[in-house]
C-alpha cells in the first residue's frame, strides 16, 4: 500500500494532473479531449495519464479505434483513508487541548476569585 500511495501522491502533486483528475470527474475523455484546455503538446498530456495510471487513478479501455480514460476511485479512496487516519490524531489531540484550555480557563477564573474575595 506504501507505494501505491507513493505514487497516487507523486500524481497529485502536479497541478496539470489534478485537472485532468477534475476533468475525468465528469466522465470518460480520450486523450485529444483531455488536451484541449491546456497549453502544452498532446505528447506531454500522454506523459502525465502514463503517470495517473502507473498511480491506479486512472485506466484506459479501448472502444474500437477510441481509447477513452476514465477515473478509478480506488487509488483515491485508499490516499483518502490514510489521510482519514491521521485527521482523526490530530482531531483527538485538539480535543484533548480544547479540555486542558477549558481546565485552565476554569482554574484561573477560580484563582481570580479567591482573590477578589480576600480583599
């Protein structure tokens, strides 16, 4: 899983794929439509799907002459369950800060008082 999750992040990290990712979204694009929004050759836009693919977030079927992509949620869903494992740490440990601050907060309204009583 290690580096599946190498890979699906190296994939994410460029900006040209998340948009691919975003496009294919919407559903299955050969590569000439996946090219049109973007500046850089048609080769290059290859280049970035071998990428998406070697990740396993995106397959390629073959439809006759035409070899549409399409997303496969699976890479994604295995990044999204390992991010899911560390928010939950880091959501336990604001949750236990939120506690001590309260505690604190309680402990110095306390004190202010014991103060204010004793004059």
């Amino acid at each position: 899983m290690e580096l599946n999750l190498d890979a699906t992040f190296a994939a994410l990290a460029d900006p040209t794929r998340r948009a691919i990712l975003a496009r294919l979204a919407e559903g299955e694009a050969t590569v000439m439509e996946l090219a049109a929004p973007f500046a850089i050759s048609q080769p290059a836009i290859s280049k970035h799907l071998k990428v998406l693919e070697h990740a396993g977030l995106i397959s390629t079927a073959q439809e006759a002459q035409r070899r549409p992509r399409k997303l496969e949620p699976a890479a994604l869903e295995a990044a999204n369950a390992w991010l899911e494992h560390y928010r939950e740490i880091w959501e336990a440990n604001y949750t236990r800060l939120d506690a001590l601050l309260e505690t604190l907060k309680q402990e110095s309204v306390k004190k202010s008082r014991a103060k204010k009583s004793k004059k």
